[in-house]
C-alpha cells in the first residue's frame, strides 16, 4: 500500500558542525545534524535532499552521526535519522556549457560510499570541492555520464530563474546539450520559488519530465517553504527514484509552492530605471529608458521560448498548490511560530493535518484566523522581480 509523505529535495548546507564553512552564503546554523532536527521535528518533514553533502566537511559529519547511531543507511538507498526522516545525500555542481552557459544540477546518490566516490571525482574538475555549488569544468552532459557511472540520478535546479539555469541561462531546447538518450536519463526537473508548473508545461519538451518544487533553503527557517507530496510504498531511495520516474504506481502527487508572483525573479527588472514589468509580453529590453540591462524574469524568458501558447498539462502532471509558508504568514513571527510547535506540533501538521477544531484549541484566535486564511488560500500577492522578493496581502 503506498502511503503519502512530505519532501523537500534542495537544502543546502551553510558549514559543518565544527564550524568549517561550506554554503557561504547560507546561515552557519545550517549544518547537517540541525537540519535533520529541524526538518523532522519543527518542519514535519518525512524526506529531504541535502545537496552539499560531497563537501568533505559534510561527509565528515555524516560519518559521525551513522557512527554514533543517530541515523542508519538504508538496504534501498537512503539515510534514515530517527526512524522517521529520510535524508536523500547529494551534491549540486555548477557545469560550464560550451556556449558560455552556466547550470546547476543536482544530483542524488542511494549509498554515502557512492557521493564519496563521486566526490573524490568531481575534485578532479571543481577547484574546492569542500564549498558548495562551485563550477566545474564540465558541460552537462559530461557531468551526467560522471553521476550515472556513480549509480547517481541528475536533476536540473531551478531551471528558469535567469542566473546560472538550464533554461534561463544557457539553453532554449534540451537538445542543444543531451541526446534524446541521455535526456531521457533525467527524471525529474526544479521548477524554483519563480515558477510553477502552469508556466512549465508551456514547454512541450518538459512534459515527460516529473516535477519538483523545493525549497533551495539557504537557513533553517526557509526548509520546506516548497515541498511535495510523494505517494510511496517504502520510505527510501529506491521508492522516491520510482516516484520520480512514476513507476508502479509511485508519484508526486502534489506539489506545494510559492506562487510565482513572490519569486525574486518573476517578472523583468530594469537596472537603469529600477523598474518592475508586468503584463502578457516578455520584456527583454525596457520600454521606458530603452536599457539593455535588463535581468530577465523567469516568465518572460519562458514567454520568449516557449512553444505553447497556452499549457498542455499531460495527465500524470499533479496538482500545483500556491501555499504561504507559516514564517511568511503576516502577524507569525519566530516567537509565534516556536509556541505553534510547542502546542500544536510541525509545520506540516499546523498547515496541513490538524483538523480546525484542534488548531482553535492549540493557538490563539488571532493567529488561528490567519491561518485559516494561509489554508484556504484567502491571500493576494504583490510581484517580486529584480532579486527581491514578491509580498503576501491579508
């Protein structure tokens, strides 16, 4: 029987435990062991990919803990810490396409020995492999045929928002750097905060692709603030790998994210003028003063792409749901949020599995008015662009 579990695929790591710095810009509090804390016991979390975990420094912390008994390998792939959360080890690397282009990928590997063989790898080609996200001097199909020969999947991250991304940087077609062979290797795609799928599947390419919405968290708060609900039989690697390639009835079956309105790189943003686009056209240079300096939002590059005019959704394609996370909620601030965990249990249950009755016993009547409107999605937003982010309206 397949049961239903919570996932964030894309949680970076800021510095190991004894303070050695990886994700440099990333919160220093966002090591290995706080993040298992925090994804299972405040976010509610069930699956999580941690992608720094070929950093040296990362792999250092994770032997610790397996040796010390917090958390065990998996026969089918997979950490499991506190018998509850599975923690999915990988590594996201920056490939160097032969246009000039920039992508991040993330990659996935059942067994540490793996991620450490593929570490040991990829320091032939990343200058310091201990920090996260570093450019190597791969395109991407060389960086897939190396992630395969490790037993690894890729997955391309973020694949709109206009700096370092597959499709809002480098590429306008798959084809233009993997054979239909190798891109049909790749299950999955990252949708971003600035995207979503009724703006993905105006690409016809993508529509074999399963989705993914993560949080790419760069602090503890900001786990989960995207997540998915995967339908699985087991909690390990080699059920979420079905999931992703929607076997035996595995699959996502939800995705739950910002809407794309609040993503930092949604619309258009002139450089010159400080403007913000809106409307129905790409904008790719300003109206106003005539600037080319231009940082293309993620809609208007895929208005400029795009082959579809409006989305064709195929039928395995789930449900997207525009979802506040509770940090985000107007009036819920850190202090609010730690009483919320205290009385009423995780995120996940606050947002998702407790009933109404329970929540009004649990919270205050203020709050719980402001989180029946994060639940019923009785909110507006106000656009983000430029690098920074777009606003809720209560």
């Amino acid at each position: 029987m397949l049961k239903q579990y919570f996932a964030d695929l894309h949680i970076h790591i800021g510095g190991g435990s004894d303070g050695s710095p990886v994700k440099i810009t990333a919160s220093r509090k966002l090591n290995f062991p706080n993040i298992l804390k925090e994804a299972a016991f405040k976010k509610g979390l069930d699956i999580i990919g941690i992608i720094d975990c070929a950093s040296p420094v990362v792999l250092k912390d994770i032997d610790r803990m397996l040796a010390a008994g917090e958390m065990r390998e998996l026969p089918e792939g997979g950490i499991l810490y506190s018998d509850q959360l599975l923690v999915l080890p990988g590594a996201e690397i920056e490939s160097r396409e032969k246009n000039g282009g920039q992508v991040h990928y993330l990659a996935f590997f059942p067994r540490i020995k793996q991620i450490k063989n593929f570490s040991t790898t990829m320091d032939n080609y990343i200058t310091n492999i201990t920090l996260s996200s570093q450019a190597a001097s791969l395109t991407g199909d060389e960086l897939l045929k190396i992630v395969d020969y490790h037993g690894g999947i890729l997955i391309p991250a973020h694949i709109f928002t206009p700096h370092k991304s597959f499709y809002g940087r480098a590429f306008s077609n798959y084809s233009q750097v993997f054979s239909d062979e190798e891109w049909d290797k790749i299950p999955a795609i990252e949708l971003g905060l600035s995207a979503d799928t009724v703006m993905a599947d105006l690409m016809p390419e993508l529509a074999a692709k399963t989705f993914l919405s993560n949080s790419d968290a760069h602090s503890l708060p900001k786990i989960a603030r995207e997540y998915n609900i995967m339908e699985l039989e087991a909690l390990n690697f080699k059920s979420v790998l079905k999931a992703l390639r929607r076997e035996s009835g595995h699959r996502i079956s939800k995705n739950y994210g910002l809407n794309p309105e609040l993503g930092k790189y949604h619309r258009s943003h002139c450089e010159e003028c400080d403007k913000i686009f809106s409307g129905s056209k790409a904008v790719l240079k300003c109206p106003d003063c005539g600037s080319d300096k231009v940082v293309v939002g993620v809609k208007d590059r895929i208005l400029e792409i795009a082959d579809n005019l409006s989305p064709q959704h195929p039928d395995h394609r789930p449900e997207y749901t525009y979802q506040v996370p509770l940090l985000d909620i107007p009036g819920i601030g850190k202090k609010t949020a730690a009483k919320l965990f205290e009385n009423c249990g995780t995120e996940m249950d606050v947002i998702h599995n407790l009933a109404q009755a329970e929540l009004k016993e649990c919270m205050s009547s203020r709050v719980f008015k402001k989180i029946k409107k994060a639940r019923e999605h009785d909110f507006s937003f106000q656009s983000g662009g430029g690098g920074t982010y777009g606003k809720v309206l209560f």
